[in-house]
C-alpha cells in the first residue's frame, strides 16, 4: 500500500477511546479533539488510545519510534473512556457522531461490551452516512459470542492476529464478529507519557 502511495495523506483517524497524549513527538494530532467523560481534557490517563493511535498514525520516516499504518495521516482524539478504561454507551455515541461531524474518514474503536445498545447503532450509521469508514474491535473474550458495538453492520469487525501472522490470539474473538485479521499481539507503539511500549 504504501509503495502505492496510500500513506493517509489528507485522511483524518479518530481514535475514540480514553484520549491520546498529542504532546508525543511521534504522533500528529488534529487540533485538540473532545471529551466526553466530564473529565475536561483529552489527555490519555490510561494509555489504551495512545498506543492505539500510534498503531493507526504514528509518523513514519522521522528517525524516532516506528510508524504507523497511515504514517501521513493525522488523529482526531475523542476521549469516551475514562482513565480506568470505562465509559458509557452514551458517551461512545457521543464521540462517534462528533468524529463523523469533524470529517474523520477512519473511525476506530478499540472498544467494547457485551450489552447491545441502540443509541450505539443509531451513532453508528449517523457516521457511515457521513462517509467514515468504522474499524471496530471484534472483542477480547477468546469466543465468538457478540461484542458491541462492532456486531451492528456499521462497522468492520478486526479481530487479532498473532504476530508470526497465524490466526487468532488466546483472547480475540471469532466467527461472526470478525470481518478481517489484523496484528494485535505485543504490537510497539506510542504509549504515555510520550514514550513507547
């Protein structure tokens, strides 16, 4: 892809998750995104979002880290998980529907419960009706059974490869909540506060 050209130049990624610490010299931020959590600020206090959007964003060719899938592109940070790695329905439909209004092409989230939820249906195709593509984590539990969001048709279901590129981790679920593999197993990124892990 990238020796196409498809490095995710002009593409804005939102990373919907608990925030991302845009103060890390390997990440390219979009203004200062959201939150949703009532806590104020979009600065991760708990690590997940960041190391996420380095996997999705981190800038290639600079000389420091490792780069990301989209090494051109930039990241829109929607805070909807608090810093135990927590959040309401409500909170993720939030995020998901500002994204879609600030013109995120890519909306990821690396989130997910056993509890179906309209309202996170409803946010869903509020987005794909914009134009965003959904990258949705098909779950952690090792099984096939349904994880939400990433069970409604909005979005597509990433389950995790290991990382000699063999099928299936321990824990990433299966069946019909996955679309696509992808490596999710001891993957190095960004990860607070501004370093990698």
């Amino acid at each position: 892809a990238w020796d196409a050209g498809l490095l995710g130049d002009g593409v804005l990624v939102a990373i919907v998750d608990t925030g991302v610490d845009c103060g890390h010299k390997d990440l390219r931020c979009h203004g200062t995104g959201r939150d949703f959590t009532g806590s104020g600020s979009t600065m991760d206090g708990y690590g997940h979002g960041t190391h996420v959007a380095g996997i999705a964003a981190a800038i290639g060719a600079n000389g420091i880290g490792g780069s990301g899938v989209a090494p051109h592109a930039e990241v829109l940070p929607v805070r909807v998980l608090d810093s135990g790695g927590s959040g309401a329905d409500s909170w993720i439909a939030s995020g998901i529907v500002y994204a879609a209004d600030a013109g995120a092409k890519v909306i990821n989230l690396s989130l997910g419960g056993s509890a179906p939820a309209s309202i996170l249906d409803d946010a869903l195709n509020y987005a794909v009706g914009k134009g965003a593509l959904i990258a949705c984590a098909a779950g952690n539990d090792g099984s096939a059974a349904p994880s939400y969001p990433n069970t409604y048709a909005g979005c597509i279901g990433v389950a995790a490869t290991r990382k000699d590129g063999e099928t299936g981790t321990a824990w990433t679920n299966t069946g019909v909540n996955a679309d696509v593999g992808a490596p999710g197993d001891s993957i190095m990124s960004t990860c607070i506060p501004s370093k990698y892990c």
